[in-house]
C-alpha cells in the first residue's frame, strides 16, 4: 500500500556520483549582505520583508542534491542524505534550495559552507514553489555563490552539534514526528489510486480504523516501528549519551511527543472516533470517511510539538 506520507529514498545519491558528476562553482558573491539564519528562514513575513536582497547564510549540502550540480539543498546539518520536510507533506522543513549564477553549477562538498545569493521568496505562503522533485518550499536563493568556512568562522558548539547530527539521530526524530502525526491524523491518509498487474484501476481510498491498527501492529508495516515498546526511550537515550546536558529540550520534546502517541494509540484502539459514509471526489465514489472524537485537538498538539522540534532545530546555526 501508497501513503501520501513523504518518503525520500528515491532521491538519494551517492556521494562518490556527486562527486564525479557536480561541475565547477564555489566562488564568493562579493558586496554586502543581509546575514540570513535558518530559525529566521522559518518566518514567511521576515523572508517577504528581504525579498530581493542579496542574503548570506551558513550550512551543509544534502548528499542527495541533484548529481548536475543544477541547484542544492542547504541544510543547517552535515552529512544529512533526504531534505527534512513536514509530516506527511512534502513542505521543506529546515531545508532551503539554492540555485548557482546562470551557466554555473554547484560542486558537492561535506564541508561547512558559506552561501551568498538573491533571496526570491514566493508572492504567496499558500502558493509556493514546486521542483522537479514535487518539494515545496515558499522561498529559494538563486544567482548563489558559496565558499568553504573555516574553522574560526564556525560557532564554538559546532563540535557538539556535528556530534548529534552526524550521528542520524535528527533524521531519526523526523520519522518520529511521521509516526506521531500519524497516530494523530490517520484518517486523513490515504490509499492512492493504482494499476494492478491484469492493467486494471485499484481505487483508492481513504484509511479504515482496521488500516490504522494494521498500519501499526503488523511487522514491518509503515508505522510499525514507532509502536515497538522502548522506542521513544531508546531515542532519548542516545540523545543523553552525546550529551547528558545540551539537548534536555529536545528529550523533554520527545517525552510530550510519547504521552500524545500514546493517547492517540489509545483513541483508536477504543473506537473513539466516527465514521460517515461521502462521496469521496478524488477517487469517485462513496466511502466511508472517519473523523477522530479529538482530531483537532490531537492535531493541534502535534503540530505544536512539531513546531517546537523545528524552531529548535533552525536554532543551530554555525
């Protein structure tokens, strides 16, 4: 079965490829600039307020920007394979794409970097730009330069963030949140539309309770993994064996975001939801659609959790 829940893998590549096939930029942009920050970067009416002007920002490539070098997605972490984007969309989180100068093309680097070029942010936050890759993003940096930071440049607790993020942990914690929103919102899930082998149409259809209980208690099904017993914990401890110190917000973040998968969990196990029967007009036909008892104020807790966990992230900058 298809979600509509974000997933990645398709777009990863490999550093070697990247290596051998990106072209030859890295020049500085020269003249003045507005000195950009991924937690401003999160603020769509500070953006449109410096739209137009030639922004300087500190980060990493993805390993997974395009082979060609065409553009970057720049990221406030190293070593990071897949953009971050918001559960169960494809809205970049904590990730911003940047295009080189006309005729030019990125070379990939693990180094840290410093990117200078024209902000460009959409008219619209409801209509944002689209990729070739179907990512969304409200803002992008074009006519970019970048050059290579260096060691005096960087902030003195690099050392301990580079620890936590190369470690895996944060795409860890973004496939958390994917499990927790979906404890929290599965019935707006999906089953897409498919051919089947004999060449004929499978409608889809919106998740069953049954889906969801499936969806979670089957091994190795799609969400399976959030459900297993110890698993926030396990999380929370390879947090603290970085650092028993620097991150107590965010083991404090992954205890909330527990104590709301659990209530979830405990909501669909004991039927507190309804279940109406619509004409469904994505897939043309009646179904039986369901509504969660607490839906809005289970997704309004997950989205402020979320939040939480991405206003701490941007707040890393080198």
């Amino acid at each position: 079965m298809k979600t509509k829940t974000f997933r990645c893998g398709a777009l990863l590549l490999t550093v070697c490829l990247a290596a051998l096939l990106l072209g030859a930029c890295g020049r500085d942009s020269g003249g003045e600039a507005v000195p950009l920050s991924f937690k401003q970067a999160a603020g769509y009416d500070y953006l449109k307020s410096i739209n137009g002007k030639t922004v300087a920002i500190n980060g990493y490539m993805a390993t997974s920007s395009p082979a060609d070098g065409s553009f970057i997605f720049l990221m406030n972490m190293p070593f990071q394979s897949c953009p971050f984007c918001v559960p169960n969309t494809t809205q970049l989180a904590n990730t911003m794409e940047v295009y080189p100068r006309k005729g030019e093309t990125f070379t990939y680097t693990v180094q840290a970097i410093r990117v200078t070029g024209r902000l460009v942010v959409a008219k619209d936050a409801s209509n944002p730009f689209t990729d070739l890759y179907g990512y969304r993003f409200s803002f992008k940096i074009e006519d970019a330069t970048y050059r290579i930071l260096k060691d005096e440049d960087l902030s003195a607790e690099l050392k301990l963030w580079q620890d936590l993020s190369s470690s895996g942990i944060i795409n860890e914690l973004y496939d958390m949140y994917n499990y927790v929103n979906f404890v929290c919102k599965w019935p707006t899930y999906k089953v897409n539309s498919y051919t089947d082998k004999d060449g004929k149409t499978v409608t889809g259809y919106y998740l069953y309770a049954a889906d969801a209980v499936r969806y979670l208690e089957k091994d190795g099904a799609q969400f399976n993994y959030g459900y297993k017993e110890g698993y926030f914990e396990n999380l929370q401890k390879r947090i603290l064996k970085i650092s028993d110190t620097a991150f107590s917000a965010l083991v404090d973040n992954i205890s909330s975001a527990k104590q709301l998968a659990d209530e979830a969990v405990a909501a669909l196990k004991n039927g507190e939801y309804t279940m109406e029967k619509k004409y469904v007009e994505e897939f043309g036909q009646e179904d039986y659609i369901y509504t969660l008892n607490r839906g809005a104020e289970l997704a309004e807790r997950m989205d402020a959790l979320y939040n939480f966990f991405s206003d701490w992230l941007a707040g890393w900058e080198l």
